[in-house]
C-alpha cells in the first residue's frame, strides 16, 4: 500500500503521510550532547547551544532536515532515486531515528550536512574531463565535517576510493585532495599558534587515535529484536538492490558501489568512535535509509516491503512513547 501510493502521483497523500511521520520531529524534545574528545567546532557551537532549549530544538530540526531533503534532491538529479518519489523522505526518520539517543543535538549530526555536500562533489567527477574544482570542493565538505566529528578524518581515505571507483586513478588528483582536505586544518593550527594553544590542542587531536568502545546495551528486549530484525532486513534489502545492479545505467551502479563503500567504511570506524559510539550510529543509519530508498522507489507494489515499513513505523512509535515518557 505505501510502496504503491508513492509510486503513483496523489501527493496530497504522500505528503500527509510525510507530515504524519515528521510531526514529532518537531515537538518530541531533544537534548544538547557535550562535546567528547576532539571535535574544535562543535566544541565551539556546544558552549552556544548550552541552556537555549529552544534554540536547541530549532537547531535539531534543521540539521536533520537539510540533510534529508539535500539526499532527495542530490539522488534525484543524479537518477538514484525516481522523479516524484518522495519515500526516502518517508521513511528516513523511522530508520536515523530509531535509537533514542540519536533524538540529540551531537556532533554526528553537525558533521552531515557537509558530508552529503562532498558526497555531492564526488559525484559531479564523472564522465568530466577536469575535476580539479569539485575534488577539492569535496575534500573541503569533507574536511569541515570532521572538525565537528573527528573521526570522519578517516574519510580521506574514501575521497581517495572515490577516485579509484568514478575515474582513473591520478596522482595529481590524489595530492589535490590531500592538500584541500588538510587546508581547514592548516587554519586551526595557525589559529591555535596565534593564541598560543597549539600543543594543547595538538596533544589533544593525537591522544588515543583508537579510542575505547562503550557498548550501551538497549534496555528493553523490544530493542534486541528490532536491532536484530533491522540488521537482516538491511542487509536483504541490500542484496535485492545488488541483485538488481544489471538493469540498472553503469553510473548508477558506480554511484551505488560508491555508496556501499561509504557504508562499510562507516561501520567500520564505529571502533574508533570512542564515547560518540551511539551517535556515530547516525551515518550507519542514514546510509541504510539512502540504499532503501534506492531500492523502494523502483518498487511500484511491493507488500512485502510494505511490511517491513510497518516494522519500522512500529518501532518508531515505540521510541517516541519511551521519549515521552521518559
């Protein structure tokens, strides 16, 4: 039912249904994360934050909604996602906001937005002669991102994948990249030597590169299955989109390889994340609503998909009665 109302054209439906799915988006109330380990910028906008509840809230909204409706467009002009299908916007909260600690102002969500924008970047490299602009745009997103989220410093590395998967490998590229992406960087520093706390923030940038993992077990043994149920229905999902890769331009099928790499390397650095492992799950989460969004907005009727957003909205609604009465 919900796979064919977005397939089709009513969109006084689909946009009640959107509306209906991001109205506690807007009321739920939400909390402010401090900053843990090294994240300059999001240290700095933490201190702003700090006791201006409704800035807070304000700040939440936009946050996830930028970066939202940024991946409906970017996907859409980039043929990922069909024209006026809007169910990655659907179901986009019942799957980032599936945790109760992603209900937050942190520095996952700062770092996003500037993500999806290096990811756009990224994408512009293909089947263009000169890429020299769009790299280093990317490298900078990219860049910003992690100086509110540290740990996406490893993203380097996927810049330098990304070259490998949209272009031929060049070392002219590979220093452009390397060399933009460290420019922010290059800033900071001579901003710390200017006030005289570069090895203060030095020291603090280098300890404990591979942080400790502080594993929160869910409370309730509805959060074990869930946890559970979504992880297969991810990776089933991902298969059929997989499966489905030969009907599909091969610059799709490049964007969605590039795609799953951002996934296995997102889940891989959930090692690194150190006390921001609950919020790291925020792109790990955000990743899978982009991939199923692939996937739906080919499906004209599908109920066994149907079923499984169901199981979502289910635990959606779940996590909102716990938030409110918490």
């Amino acid at each position: 039912m919900i796979i064919k109302i977005f397939s089709g054209r009513n969109i006084i439906i689909q946009f009640a249904l959107i509306l209906l799915v991001w109205i506690p988006v807007f009321t739920i109330p939400i909390q402010l994360i401090p900053n843990y380990g090294y994240n300059p910028l999001y240290d700095y906008i933490y201190h702003l934050l700090e006791g201006k509840l409704i800035i807070q809230k304000i700040t939440f909204i936009i946050l996830l909604a930028v970066p939202v409706f940024l991946t409906q467009i970017m996907a859409t002009s980039f043929g990922l996602y069909k024209r006026h299908n809007y169910i990655f916007v659907l179901i986009s909260p019942l799957i980032i906001l599936s945790t109760n600690s992603l209900w937050s102002v942190n520095p996952v969500l700062f770092s996003l937005p500037f993500i999806i924008l290096g990811t756009y970047h990224l994408f512009k490299i293909i089947n263009i002669e000169s890429a020299n602009t769009p790299l280093s745009a990317s490298a900078i997103y990219f860049s910003i991102g992690s100086l509110f989220y540290s740990v996406l410093i490893w993203d380097l590395f996927l810049i330098l994948l990304a070259l490998q998967i949209f272009r031929q490998f060049n070392l002219r590229e590979m220093m452009l990249i390397i060399v933009s992406f460290f420019l922010p960087y290059l800033y900071l520093l001579s901003w710390y030597y200017l006030n005289n706390q570069l090895i203060e923030k030095w020291n603090l940038l280098t300890a404990h590169p591979i942080r400790s993992l502080p594993l929160e077990i869910p409370n309730h043994w509805i959060n074990y299955v869930f946890y559970i149920i979504f992880a297969l229905i991810s990776i089933y999902i991902i298969f059929l989109l997989l499966a489905a890769q030969r009907n599909k331009l091969i610059q799709i099928r490049t964007y969605i390889l590039f795609l799953l790499w951002s996934l296995f390397l997102s889940t891989a650095l959930v090692f690194v994340a150190g006390e921001n492992f609950a919020f790291h799950f925020l792109f790990i989460f955000f990743l899978i609503a982009v991939l199923v969004g692939i996937y739906l907005s080919d499906q004209t009727k599908n109920k066994l998909m149907d079923i499984f957003i169901f199981l979502f909205a289910f635990h959606y609604l779940y996590q909102l009665f716990h938030l409110i009465h918490a």
